[in-house]
C-alpha cells in the first residue's frame, strides 16, 4: 500500500498527525519510534498469527452467500468476522496491540469503550496475558450496555463509568488520555479504531489489515482470481473497513464503498454521516472530519448502532474521501434494521447492527450479474438482540 501509505510525520496528505498535550508526547513517541519494527519482527509476526488462528478462530471464511445474491441479482461474498472470538473484528487489532504491549515491558492497559465491544476485546486479552486491565466508559453507555459491562467484570476489568461531558464515548476517550499522561512509564493505551493520534490509526490499519490479505486468497479459491468489483464495509472510526480495503487500496479497479450510519436522515439531527455533515478540525489527536458546530465544539452524534456513533472518522478515510479513492454512502436506522432482517431469513446469519448497515446498501446500489461483491460483516447480532426485537415490535425483550 505505497500512493495511500501514511508519511512518517503521520499524516495522510493533510490529515492525521499527533495533536496531543505536550505531557502525553513520551508515551506517543515511544510508539512511533517503535511499532513499524516490532510489527516487522519475525517473533512478533509469529505469535501474532499463532493467536489469531488458534485464539480468534481465523482465517474467518468468505462465505458465497446464495440466496442474498439471488435476492440482489449478483455475486456476494460475506467476509465472517462476526465468527472471530468475541463476536467482531475488534480482537484482531486488541491481540495485536497486547503482544505490542508486553514487547514494551508495559504491564497496565487502559482503553476506551462506548458500546463496550472494544472493552470487551481489551479485557479478553488482558486475562489471555494477565494484564491488568481498566476500561473507560461513559456513564450514560454503562447504564445501555450491561451485558458487556458484565463480561469485562467477569473478564477481570475494571469498569471506570465517566461523568464528564455527556457520559458517552468521546468523554470515556478524554477519561483514558488523562490517565495515559498521569501513568507514562508502565501504562499501554489500546485505542479501539484506526483513530486517535499518529501511530494509531496506521497501527491498527495494519492490524485489521489481516482480512483483506484472507480476501485476497479466499476469493482465489472461489473464482480463480483475487480481485472483487466492490468492497463495502461499515464505518465507525473505520477499524474493519481499513482491513477490508487495506490490500486492495492500490489496485483501483476494486470499488471500495464504506458505509456510515444516517440514524434518523442525514437532515434530522440525529446522524453519524461524519463525511456528509461533517468539517475538518481536530478530534482525539488527528485533524480529520468530524462533526461539530460554528464554535468547533463537537456535536453529538446519533446512530441505532452503537459502534457507528462517532463523531469523526480516521484521517486515514478523511484522505481516501478526498482523493476519491474510497466512495462514502450511509444507511438510516431503518435501512440497517430491514437489511438485518433479511440477511437472518435468507442465510440464517444475524448481523451486528453495524455490519447490517453495509448489507442495506446492497438494495440501492446497481450491480451487473457477474459482478463479483465483497460485504465485511464486521461483527454478529447477539448483542443487538433488544434493537431487533424492538423492531419486531416485542419491546419486552430483554438482551441479557
Ligand atoms: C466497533 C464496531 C464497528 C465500528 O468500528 P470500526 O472501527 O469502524 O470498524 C463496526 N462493527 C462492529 C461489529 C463493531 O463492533
């Protein structure tokens, strides 16, 4: 991945960089000083996949989804992560970060969560290499999440509800910095998302960067060649589709399509569409795209799906938009909700709520017979069995 590539002051083009206070600048040194070897290193790159395959449960197959491509008159291929350990792509980028961790005689993790997915990736590592783990989390989240706040507990970390702000995830983020400045010498920060300040979001592109590398020899498996047409994956921060992409991302003959969450309508308000709505400034240390209002003050997002309810994007897709390299659209609530449905009644798969706003682009887009599709289903439903539920209209259900 050379023309997209990160340069080494971080930046992608005019976005990335590190925006951080002059205190936290020794723990983020110490990290781009570092990450490119270790993530080089033949013991790392080795204990790396080791537990990728027999911990996380990978490759994740890319499965020829039958009646869905029947249903939309194309070829479409499921990449699993929601098979992966933990239910989502997350663990890829949190088993990586840990081995980067241990490597830097680090022996206390912090982290960030707002639906708590990445806490609970977090703290599934630390009890796999005995770290002690602290997870930040809006007081308002650990109030909506429970079922995974309870797993963290049971997993061994402590839950840090935050009362600053409007208690949800970019408060738990500015919670996890203030503890990263105040602990520098035996502390690692596990960021959730290829966001935050330089090497971050290259670090965890490179991670997750593992699905397109299956893709790449799946695909070959199935249809003697490499390359799909199109590539859609969700976006959060953007963690799964950096990986579906990441591989492809020089080879423009693959249509890369990322899909964020319009919750309400991109005009009601209430929206995550951060490349429709938003504007450049600076958010958890990188200048990107986010949302926020004439005073710069960040506006608060809104989306069903709790991993898509981020106000900004990673620098990395700000760039990618730029350069047109990356087609953006989005999914309202009840686009994602149908889409969920109908993946779950014509395979029997139930989607997060995140992947499904993927899966609801597919009824909008124009595919040819042959085309050959690609779609991330980034993570499963379990979690989101109360949404769904809800929409079937048995509002009782209780997700525990
Ligand atoms: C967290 C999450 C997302 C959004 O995060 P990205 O960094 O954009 O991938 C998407 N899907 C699932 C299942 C998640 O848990």
């Amino acid at each position: 991945m050379m023309k997209f590539n990160v340069d080494e002051r971080g930046y992608y083009g005019e976005y990335g960089g590190a925006y951080i206070p002059e205190m936290m600048y020794p723990n983020v040194k110490e990290l781009q000083d570092n990450y490119l070897k270790i993530l080089d290193d033949e013991i790392f790159r080795k204990e790396f996949s080791l537990l990728l395959r027999d911990y996380a449960g990978r490759p994740s197959p890319l499965y020829y989804a039958g009646r869905l491509s029947a249903y939309h008159n194309t070829n479409i291929y499921l990449k699993r992560e929601d098979l992966n350990h933990t239910g989502a792509h997350k663990i890829n980028n949190t088993i990586g970060q840990i081995l980067i961790a241990k490597r830097l005689g680090k022996t206390r993790i912090i982290a960030e969560t707002g639906a708590g997915q990445h806490g609970v990736a977090t703290a599934t590592v630390c009890a796999l290499m005995g770290l002690k783990c602290f997870v930040y989390m809006g007081k308002l989240d650990v109030e909506r999440q429970a079922p995974n706040v309870l797993r963290m507990k049971m997993l061994g970390a402590e839950v840090i509800p935050v009362t600053s702000g409007n208690m949800t995830l970019k408060d738990a983020a500015n919670e996890a910095i203030r503890d990263w400045i105040s602990n520098p010498v035996d502390t690692h920060y596990i960021i959730g998302s290829v966001v935050g300040p330089h090497p971050y979001p290259d670090l965890v592109a490179r991670l997750q960067s593992v699905i397109s590398e299956e893709i790449k020899w799946q695909l070959t498996e199935h249809i003697g060649k490499e390359n799909p047409d199109y590539i859609i994956a969700c976006v959060g921060g953007g963690s799964n589709a950096a990986g579906s992409f990441y591989h492809y991302l020089d080879n423009e003959d693959v249509k890369l399509v990322a899909v964020e969450a319009a919750g309400k309508g991109i005009n009601s308000g209430k929206s995550a569409a951060t490349m429709v709505l938003g504007s450049p400034g600076v958010i958890h240390g990188s200048r990107t795209i986010l949302m926020q209002n004439e005073d710069g003050q960040i506006t608060e997002p809104y989306s069903v799906s709790a991993g898509l309810d981020y106000p900004g994007i990673g620098p990395l897709f700000a760039w990618l938009y730029k350069m047109k390299r990356v087609t953006f659209d989005n999914a309202t609530d009840t686009e994602a909700l149908e889409a969920a449905f109908l993946l779950t009644r014509l395979e029997g798969i139930i989607p997060a709520l995140e992947s499904a706003h993927a899966l609801a682009i597919l009824g909008k887009m124009k595919f040819k017979k042959d085309d050959i599709v690609v779609v991330t289903i980034s993570g499963r439903g379990d979690k989101d069995m109360a949404a769904y539920m809800k929409y079937l209209g048995e509002s009782d259900y209780k997700n525990i």
